[in-house]
C-alpha cells in the first residue's frame, strides 16, 4: 500500500521511493488496482494470523472469490452499520460510479480534503469486481510477484528490527488503558480528535510497527478488533537499547526538518499563535497540494498541533516536540 500511496506523501522511509521508482509503469498500475481499488478485499481478518506473507497468499488463492468481493466493496464505506448490496451496487457501471463518488467525496469532506474522481481506473475496478474469479487472481498473481521480487528482501532486513521493537513493548501491559490512552501510549501521538467517531466499537487493538510509513500511522477498519501500524520506535520508560530503533525514529523527525518550504512553516507559526491552511498557503505562496502534503507531515510528525475551526483545518506549533527532538538528538549522539 506504501507503494501505491507513497507519490502522495513525503516523510516515508527512503527504501519506498527508491522502490516505486524501480517498479514498471504496470507494475505500478497493478499496485494501484489491487491496493487502492481492490485494497478491502485484501484485509485479513485480525483473528487469523499467518506463520508468514506467502501462507496469507495462499489463503487469499483459497477463499471464495465472492467474499473477497464483497469485502472490497464494503471496506469503501468505512462504516459498520452501512452494508452495500453487492448486487444492486454493481448492477451496471453508473450505479457504481455513484457508490465511489458518494463515498468519497463524503470523506473528503469530513477530513476537508481533496478527492478526484478517476473514471478510467474506477472502470477497470469495476469490471474486477463484476468478475471476482478474475478479480482473485489478478490479486494473488500481483502478490506473489511483489514478495518474490521486490518485498521478501526487504523483510528479511527489517524483520529483527521490528522484533526488537515488539519484545520492547511486551514488557509492558497497557491492557488497563482506553482505546485512546493506549494509542498515546505506543504510538506516541494523540489521535482523539481525529478517530473519536470510528473506535466506538474498539475492543481489542492490535499494534503494528513499520519501518517503512514514516510519522504516519494507519488503522484498518471500525470493528471491534482494529489493526493499527505505526512508526517502529522504543516505548518511553523502556531499558532497551536499540541503536537501529533509536536511529529509525531519529530520522522521522529529522526528516521532517529537513526541507525549506517545512521549515519556513515552522518560522511562520513561531510568529503567529496560530494560522489556518489557507494563510499558510497565501502567506508562503504555496499550491493547496504542496501545503496539505507538507502540513500533514509536521502534523504527523507532532511539530504542529491542528485542529479544526469551522471548516477550516489551523495549526499552532509544538514547542515541547521541537525540544524533545533537540534532547533526543543529544541523547543519540551522547550516549
């Protein structure tokens, strides 16, 4: 999925550029139907873990090509209580268009974003979906290609890294925390004000690190076990020494300083209290593209805290995040 959304983010780990920019132009295609069209009916459920990536493959070549389907086109709406009738969504290729656009452009907004809506690729995700044989296997054949060629590499490299990561937290029982203290806890970051309408129904939560998503962090579905993956980093409090941790966490924040339209954003709001978007972007002469792209990766990083006003999105600078980073830089070179 980092592959197929990563053009549209900056601050993810280096290894994902370098990697979409050596996949083919169908490839990438492919990537983007299975990932971004098809990307529900790729979701596991969390109750059934796999020894490993080519075992979930090979569930995903076994499992009726309907439920898969029918996943897909649930995972669009995003809401448990809204079940799409397959059959009355897809009855033809207009009554799809409508589903999609309705979806989205919902979505957008709610998170005052921007969406467009690609008729030729909506088309061809439409024709997998009335075809769910074809639809499968598209699937199953693009996935065992990634691993063999692209992905299985990768893991081996970062594997250990991410074991160091998992035994760090295990040492820990976050089991008498809320859904939101529990987030704040692991991920470092405070995601009320931006998922306290969609883990109502949270029970159980399972987190994931990466290495490779940078300060993003990403849940997969509103049901009542909900995947989480976040940046790979060590648990504040923790004895552990991890100098690849240490180092991978580093580079996020570092990361996020180290452009000039990011650090101008920085200098213009320690002048200000705070700004909404559009001053930012009026003020600095900026695309909406490039200051949404740019504001949400300080966002994510924690050097700017957002919220909403109205239906405008303003920010204010993270004084104590700009200082942490400073004394954990410190600690990284010093020992």
């Amino acid at each position: 999925m980092a592959l197929s959304f990563g053009e549209k983010y900056s601050g993810l780990d280096e290894w994902v550029y370098r990697t979409i920019a050596s996949l083919t132009p169908e490839q990438k295609h492919t990537n983007k139907l299975v990932c971004e069209g098809l990307n529900g009916a790729l979701s596991p459920s969390p109750e059934k873990p796999w020894p490993d990536f080519p075992s979930y493959i090979d569930y995903l070549a076994s499992e009726d090509p309907l439920v898969l389907r029918n996943r897909a086109l649930q995972e669009i709406c995003d809401v448990p209580s809204n079940k799409p009738d397959p059959e009355q969504v897809l009855s033809d290729l207009e009554s799809y268009w409508k589903f999609v656009e309705g979806v989205y452009q919902e979505k957008a907004a709610d998170k005052h974003g921007e969406w467009s809506f690609d008729s030729a690729f909506y088309t061809e995700v439409y024709n997998l979906l009335t075809n769910p044989p074809e639809m499968q296997a598209l699937m199953v054949r693009h996935l065992r290609e990634m691993w063999a060629q692209v992905l299985e590499p990768e893991w081996k490299r970062v594997a250990p890294i991410l074991q160091e990561a998992v035994d760090a937290f295990q040492q820990f029982d976050y089991s008498g925390l809320s859904v939101y203290e529990a987030i704040r806890a692991v991920t470092g970051r405070d995601m009320r004000d931006y998922w306290e309408e969609h883990l109502g129904n949270a029970e159980h939560l399972i987190f994931i690190p990466s290495v490779h998503t940078g300060p993003y962090i990403t849940k997969f579905g509103n049901s009542t076990t909900v995947p989480l993956i976040f940046g790979a980093r060590l648990p504040e409090g923790t004895r552990v020494i991890s100098p690849d941790l240490s180092r991978s966490e580093l580079l996020v924040r570092l990361s996020a300083l180290g452009d000039d339209t990011r650090l101008r954003i920085l200098e213009l709001l320690s002048e200000h209290d705070e700004l909404c978007a559009q001053d930012i972007i009026t003020m600095l002469d900026l695309s909406q593209s490039a200051a949404s792209r740019h504001l949400r990766q300080l966002t994510a990083t924690g050097y700017l805290i957002e919220r909403r006003r109205e239906i405008s999105k303003c920010y204010s600078l993270n004084h104590d995040r700009v200082n942490d980073t400073f004394r954990a830089l410190k600690r990284f070179l010093t020992g």
